[in-house]
C-alpha cells in the first residue's frame, strides 16, 4: 500500500499537468491564430489604404496640374492687362484685349467644368447624385446636341455626321445628363481626332433599348486600356493624347449617369483607326415626370461651352 499510492498520485499529477499542458497548448494555438488573422486583416487594410492614397495622390497631381493651368492663363492676363492701364496703351491694344478676353471666358469655363466634375463625381459616390426622370424624345435631345457642337467641329477641321433610324422614340431620361454623355463622348471624339476626321453619332431603336453610338476615326485606345478608361481618374498615357486635357473623371461620370439611367456603356477601339462608344438605354417610361429641373435647359449654351471648354481652338 505504501508503495502504490505514491505512484497512483505521480500518475494522477502527470495527468493532471498533461491536460494542463494541452489546454495551454490549445489556448496558445488560438490565441496566435487570432493574432496571424488581425495581421492578415490590418495587412489587407494597409494594402487597400495604400491603393487608395495612391490613388487620391494621382487625384491631387491631376486637379492640381487641371486648376493650375486656367489659373496661370487668367493670372498672366490680369497682370498684362493692369500693365495695360498703367502704361496708357488700353485703345492701342483693344483687338488683343478682345482676345484675351474670350481666352480668359474659355479658361473661366475651363475651371468651372472641373468643379462641377469633382462635385458631380463625389456626389456620385455617396448616393447623392440625382436624376431628373422625364418622358423624351432621345433623338432629338441627341440630335439638338449634335447641332450645337457643329460650329465647333467645323472650326477643328473635323466632320461630324449624325444618322437615326427612327424619328421619334420617347423613353425616360434626364435630358440634361444625356446631352452631357453626349456632350463628353463628342469632346473626346474631337480631342483624340485630327484635321480631316469624321465623327459618327448613330441612334439605334432596338425595340427593348435605344443604342447611340459615337465613332471617330482618331487615335484609339490599346485593347488593355478598354476596361480601365471608365475608372475615376484614368488617363492612358497622357503623351498620346495629343490635342488633350483632362482629369481622366469625364468617361467615369459619363459612365455613372449611364448606369443611373439603367443602362449601359462600352467602347470597341483599335489603335490607329478610332474609337467607338456605346450607350445602350432602356425603352421604358415614367409615370411622374420630374420636369422641375428641366426649367434650367434654358442655360444650354453655357452647359456646351462648360463641357467643351478643354478643346483648344
Ligand atoms: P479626360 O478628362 O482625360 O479626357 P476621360 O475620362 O474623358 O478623361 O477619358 C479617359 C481617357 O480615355 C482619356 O484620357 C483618353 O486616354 C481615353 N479616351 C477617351 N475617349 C477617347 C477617344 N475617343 N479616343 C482615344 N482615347 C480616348
């Protein structure tokens, strides 16, 4: 007896500090598999914080570059101007001034296009953008805004063709944000376009949907580059675009107002031989007109010379 219960206790401790050991074991494994999931976690967060400072970076350098160079026109011609009324030589230089008045219009446009665009743009990502939904005719709001750049293409040298096969097709639609899709596909059309171009703007009724179209024959876009052009910010290689400014917000909130309506934008390119946009739009109607903003389409001019106001003449 004195023998065995020495050995039954060893025993009993061993297994006791055994199950210990063990639970310790587990607890510890735990424990660090928690802490390797927080570092996992914290790692991923860094990496998307990090692409999206990146980003916010290219962001900055763009607006910054896009505010600077209207700024550096307006700021040199005020200090011309003021050297102007110093020296006397205000009726002498009347001509010029009449020309650096309508550079100094341009670049006001300029600035206020590149506002809108980050306002517009920042709406869109916290949901606050909104469409005023009515019952038109698209191919005459496509149309009229063919028409109203039409002076602009002539001055570029460039040819631009509209063609419909329907003459009525009423759907809903903001009006003011289709004319500026539009409005922004041309400009582009215009921007990456040469002397002698031509700029197709089609309309499609395709019963369920309604596909307009705007085609140049300029530069194009490398087939990588298709999928990211629509993305905030995006330019491809700025050295390309050879008659261009811009931020790279254009196709992204284009793209925006698209989906907006329910619809859909894709472009087909080539290098060398052009470029085409697509939008296709639902062929649906709206039971309550929201005509409350519509009142301002009035202003249309302004909104064309904002829209197109980074084309050099
Ligand atoms: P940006 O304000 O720089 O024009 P966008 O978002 O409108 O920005 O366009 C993004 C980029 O897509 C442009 O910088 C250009 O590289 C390319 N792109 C857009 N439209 C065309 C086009 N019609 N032809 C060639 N490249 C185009």
């Amino acid at each position: 007896m004195k023998d065995i219960m020495p050995a039954v206790n060893f025993n009993y401790r061993k297994n006791y500090l055994e199950r210990e050991t063990n639970e310790i074991i587990i607890q510890l494994e735990e424990e660090l598999k928690f802490t390797k999931e927080r570092l996992q976690t914290e790692v991923n967060s860094n990496i998307i914080m990090k692409k999206a400072l990146k980003s916010q970076e290219e962001f900055i350098v763009n607006i910054s570059h896009e505010l600077k160079t209207p700024l550096n026109i307006l700021s040199a011609t005020v200090q011309l101007f003021s050297i102007y009324c110093s020296n006397g030589s205000l009726d002498k230089m009347k001509s010029s001034i009449i020309n650096y008045i309508g550079s100094m219009k341009q670049n006001c446009y300029r600035l206020s296009k590149l506002i809108s665009n980050i306002v517009d743009s920042s709406k869109i990502e916290t949901g606050f953008f909104e469409l005023h939904l009515s019952n038109n005719n698209i191919v005459e709001v496509v149309e009229d805004t063919v028409m109203s750049v039409t002076n602009l293409t002539e001055i570029k040298g460039l040819n631009i063709i509209f063609d419909t096969d329907t003459e009525e097709k009423i759907i809903a639609c903001d009006p003011e944000k289709i004319e500026r899709v539009v409005l922004n596909l041309i400009s582009n059309a215009i921007k990456f376009s040469d002397k002698g171009d031509k700029i197709f703007v089609n309309i499609k009724d395709k019963d369920k949907f309604v596909e307009i179209s705007v085609e140049d024959n300029g530069i194009g876009i490398e087939e990588k580059n298709l999928g990211t052009i629509f993305d905030r910010f995006k330019q491809v290689d700025k050295s390309l675009s050879r008659n261009a400014e811009g931020t790279g917000i254009g196709l992204s909130l284009v793209k925006s107002i698209v989906e907006l309506h329910c619809g859909h934008i894709y472009a087909e390119s080539e290098v060398g031989n052009g470029s085409k946009f697509i939008v296709k739009l639902p062929s649906r109607n709206v039971s309550h007109e929201n005509l409350t903003h519509n009142k301002k389409m009035s202003s249309k001019n302004e909104n064309i010379k904002v829209e197109l106001s980074d084309i050099h003449l």
